[in-house]
C-alpha cells in the first residue's frame, strides 16, 4: 500500500548521498545489525552507519561499493553503538537489498 502524499519540500530537507563502504562487520552484541564505516567524500568525511540488514547481505560483500545513504538524520544509539546516517535499501519483509550505485558517481554526490 502506497504511503500518503507529501509536499515537495518535505522531500528536500532529505539529504542523500552516495557513500563508498570503507569497512563493514558484525558486531558482537548484535544479531541484526552490520556496522560500516562509509566515506561521503573529503567535504564530509567518512561516517559510522549502521544498517539492519544481516540476514539478507553478507557484510564482506559491502566493502568497496557505493549506495545510497540518508546523511542529515540525528545520530542515532544502537546497541554499544551510535549510527550517523542511514543505508537505503529495497525489498519486502524476506530480502532488503541495499541501493547500490554505479562506480562512477564520486563519493558525496547528492541524489536528487
């Protein structure tokens, strides 16, 4: 089911960008989570995000890769653990894949 309409300008306060994985594991404490290290490019630096999606990727396979990410949420606690964005991903309740983006877009690009 389709989610209620939203004026334009609540899209825009999203910030999206594109983020290369530097690092990713599991952390102990956690059965759901894969911690990542991710760099936003050298205006924003690399960030620690964690993402849920340990049933359905295997982190190794993240190192690397660009995707998608929401940078301009509030640091959020998880666990031992403090996220500072958020991984977009796509699928239903039996596979979450993250939006992966071509190697060719430079870490830091704004989606839009």
């Amino acid at each position: 089911m389709a989610k209620s309409t939203i004026e334009y300008e609540d899209f825009e306060k999203l910030d999206l960008r594109v983020g290369k994985v530097l690092q990713a594991s599991e952390p102990e404490w956690s059965n759901k989570l894969i911690e990542m290290k991710v760099d936003f490019g050298q205006e924003l630096g690399a960030r620690t995000i964690f993402a849920g999606l340990r049933k359905f990727v295997n982190f190794a396979d993240l190192i690397g890769n660009k995707y998608v990410f929401i940078i301009n949420l509030p640091e959020r606690k998880l666990g031992e653990g403090v996220s500072q964005g958020m991984m977009l991903a796509a699928g239903g309740d039996s596979a979450h894949l993250p939006l992966r983006v071509d190697d060719s877009i430079i870490e830091g690009s704004q989606i839009k």
